[in-house]
C-alpha cells in the first residue's frame, strides 16, 4: 500500500474514530499491526508508551507517529490533519446548531440528559485512570490532593507539576538508570517545533487590532495540551475552569462542551474548538459577535492544542524506537497521571452538581457508569438513550 492510500485510511479514520482514545487506539493497532502489518506489536506497543508519556491526545500521536514511521514527517502532519478535520467539522456544526437552538426547552432537557450519561462516563475514566496509574498510597494522595485542591479553586496546573516533582524524587537514585541511547539534538528538535507556536501565539498578543479574547484563547489551549498527562479529561478539567472564569462557557453548561467532543469523531480535546465557537459567535472573545469571531474561535484552539501535540510527538518520535528509558520519568508521569485521576473525579462531580439533585437524571448518571463499566453499551448509543430520556423529561 502507497502514501496515498495510507493517507486515505488517516482520513477514514478521522471520520469514524468514535469512543474516545481506548476504542481509537485499538482500532488503529488492529489496522496497522494485525490486518495490514504496517508495524509489529513490539513497536507498536514503544510507539504507544511514548504517546502515554508525553501531555496531549494519545490517538491522534499515534497516528502522527505511524504516518512518520512509514512516510516520513510531512505525512505525518496530513495524517495528523486527517485525524482531526472530521471532528474539527463536526464541531462546528453542533456549536451552529448550539447557538441556533441550545436554548429551546426540548432542546435543554436532551442537553441535561446527556450531560447525565457523560457525568458517568467520566467517574468511570477516573476509575479507570486511577487504576493503572496507582502504585502505591503516594498516587492516591496525589490524586486526592488534585481533587481537594480543584475544589478550593487551585490551578490544576500547578497541583500537577507539584505532583510531577514528587514522583521524581520519590525514586531512589540508583533505579534511574536509563537503558536507551539517547536521541540526537532532542531539545533542539522540540524547540524548533514548537517555535512557531510560540511566534504564533505573541503574534496574537503583541500584533495591532487583534483582541486579547484571541490570544486568551490561544493561551489556554497552549498550556491545557501541556499539562494533559493522563488524557483529554485532565486538559478538559482546565478548560472548565477557565471558560468559565472567562466567561465562554458557563460551568454550568460545560458538561454541552464535553457531550460535543464525545459524540463527533476524532480527539476528545476538540471540545477546546466548541467552546471558542461559542464564545466567539457570542462576542465574549472580543471584536464582535457573529459567525467570523465564531471560525476564528473554532480554529485557534485546534491549532495549539493539535499542532503542539503534533509537533512534540514528532520531535521525540525517535524515542517511540527504542523506548522511554528513565524511571524517574516514569515514576514523575505515574504522580502526573493519578493527579489526572483526581481532576477527572471532581469533574465528573461538578457535573453530577449541576443536574440540579433531579433524581432521573442521577439514576441516569449510575446507569451510564454501570453501562460503561461493564462495556455494554458504545459511547453513541448512550448518549442518544440520555438524549432521548431528558427529552421525554421535558
């Protein structure tokens, strides 16, 4: 198979990638390792646990990843591209459809329906989370302090890059003993990627009649797929709380944010280019309102938080080779991750307060756990059962 077929698949992909990055992974590695044998598990499964090292979405890495390893880097960027312009499109249209009609009655008992099956969805990915990042009692105070702490409305950022230097000093000095040879240039490759970036985003602050709202939003999206260790949900806990802060997105109405990146195909993290639609359709970004400030918001945060990701899993795509060696790092991303796990659970909790104590949709809430849990059901078709139940509530 040549470039452009590969290229074809990238594209299918995007467009069918539902169920967040568990469901997208898998999907991939039975592609490309099992059907048409692109990779070999071995590689497959370095390739895999440099994407989990590094902050951003796993998925659409891995796809960056394999397009390089086969193609080279400009493939790369089109398959990168093609992961995420279905879903980027698909965003749009529901924040269109948002806009036009979020506010009818019939439309707002769908919306708190959802809302209930995703406040579900996501105790579960705590769960999950938390489970294969706990090593010992150090990760559950980690993630308790992530938990404590959002509630106390300290930045997220900071409790986990204090987690990260704890993890790093918790291992003793003579287990880091690093067993790869390390890559060429590495920092210099991720400075150069990332330059442009950087360029970009002072351009937005610095350049005359652009609105500060722009380069805010570029900001936030910036240091959201940053600090995203342990998934989309930890990037999405720091959108909550800076959109509302912002005045994007309501805290109350973000849970509409998240229901949006699960049910349009590609990265979770997309729910970033919903909430910039929103606020810029609104005017809350500055300049106006209408639908320009609307596209313009679509695409700042599918630019940072995709083209950072992008540039960063290209730039050490040399360590998806021979691995990632050092159990400090190791030991610094398991804090990171239980920390995620905390942040997800008072996620899902803020989510759970804002159904109003309303007892359907709680009783809504535990089924989409239960139902996940046991794999029952795909992410689809409960969203439309919690879309059709609140509607039916009124």
């Amino acid at each position: 198979m040549g470039e452009r077929q590969r290229h074809r698949y990238w594209l299918w992909l995007g467009l069918t990638s539902f169920g967040g990055p568990g469901a997208q992974i898998a999907a991939l590695q039975a592609e490309v390792v099992e059907r048409r044998g692109w990779l070999t598990s071995e590689q497959f499964g370095r390739a895999l646990g440099l994407c989990f090292f590094l902050p951003g979405p796993e998925a659409q890495q891995m796809v960056t990843w394999v397009a390089w390893k086969l193609d080279g880097w400009r493939a790369a960027w089109l398959a990168s591209l093609s992961f995420i312009l279905p879903g980027l499109i698909g965003c749009g249209l529901f924040g269109w459809a948002y806009v036009s009609y979020g506010m009818l009655p019939a439309v707002e008992g769908a919306l708190a329906g959802v809302r209930a099956v995703v406040a579900g969805i996501i105790f579960i990915s705590a769960w999950r989370l938390a489970s294969s990042s706990f090593k010992g009692w150090g990760q559950g105070v980690a993630s308790l302090v992530a938990f404590l702490g959002l509630s106390f409305g300290v930045p997220f950022g900071a409790v986990a890059i204090g987690s990260g230097l704890v993890g790093w000093w918790a291992v003793k000095p003579e287990e880091n003993e690093a067993t790869a040879a390390p890559v060429p240039r590495l920092w210099l490759r991720l400075g150069l990627g990332l330059l442009p970036f950087l360029l970009l985003g002072l351009a937005l602050c610095f350049l005359p009649g652009v609105e500060p709202g722009y380069a805010h939003l570029a900001g936030v999206s910036a240091f959201a797929v940053l600090t995203s260790f342990g998934g989309a949900y930890a990037a999405l806990s720091l959108w909550r709380t800076q959109a509302d802060a912002a005045g994007w997105l309501p805290a109350e109405r973000f849970g509409d944010a998240l229901v949006v990146g699960e049910a349009t195909p590609g990265p979770l993290m997309l729910a970033g280019s919903f909430i910039g639609f929103v606020a810029g359709y609104q005017g809350h970004l500055g300049g106006g309102a209408g639908w320009l400030p609307a596209m313009v918001g679509l695409l700042i945060p599918a630019v940072f938080t995709f083209g950072i990701s992008t540039a960063m899993i290209l730039a050490t795509a040399p360590l998806g080779e021979i691995g990632v060696a050092s159990p400090r790092f190791r030991g610094a991303m398991s804090f990171v991750t239980a920390t995620a796990a905390g942040a997800l659970a008072w996620m899902g909790g803020m989510l759970v307060l804002g159904l109003g104590g309303r007892p359907v949709l709680i009783l809504l809430a535990i089924g989409a756990a239960l139902v996940t849990q046991r794999r029952w059901l795909g992410v689809l078709p409960l969203l439309a059962i919690g879309a059709a139940a609140g509607w039916l509530m009124g």
